[in-house]
C-alpha cells in the first residue's frame, strides 16, 4: 500500500533515517513480530544498479514504527523505499513511499 506523501528530497552523501509507522495497519493487540521488518529500495526512474546497497544497517522496530538508516543515494533517481513486516496475527503488511535524491543548488 502506498503510504504517500513522498519522503522529503536528500542530497547525495547525505545518510538518514527513514520510518513507516504500521499503526493503522494493526488490529487491536496485534504486534509486529521482530525481527521479521524487511526494507527494499528499487528504482522508479533514473539509474542505480544497486540501489538495496543504499541500506545501513539492520531495520529497527520501535512499537508499529519500523525505521531503516539510508544513505549514498545517487542524484536525479527516484527510488521506492519498501517496508514489509510480518505480525502477531499472521498478517503480511507492506507500505511504502517514494524518495528522490538531487544535488543541491
């Protein structure tokens, strides 16, 4: 599910960390399981050949918020940042956002 609006723009070299919060996804008493977040990140326009090497680290899970630092985005790409979590009651839940990298002015 889309989870709009798009992340605000990052420069190159900048390196941040980026959240989905699950809240309105969950049933009453339903938890994401941890351990189980899974951050992918694809291209929607320009070129990157390896845009998943742009993760740092493992996702974190802080309660339904699920956050994932990124960084070394490539200028004038449009990537797909994906958050797919698995919970309590057996549900697969996936949102995701969109974030474009440019070079500052």
């Amino acid at each position: 599910m889309y989870a709009g609006p798009d992340y605000s723009q990052q420069n190159p070299g900048e390196a941040e960390y980026f959240g989905m919060d699950f809240v309105n996804q969950l049933q009453a008493g339903e938890e994401i399981i941890d351990g189980s977040q899974v951050v992918t990140i694809s291209v929607e326009s320009g070129s990157d050949p390896y845009p998943d090497s742009r993760r740092m680290g493992l996702p974190i899970l802080t309660g339904s918020l699920v956050s994932q630092k990124i960084g070394g985005l490539l200028p004038d790409v449009y990537y797909i940042i994906l958050f797919k979590v698995s919970t309590s009651l057996g549900q697969t839940l996936i949102l995701y956002s969109k974030l474009r990298c440019v070079e500052p002015s």
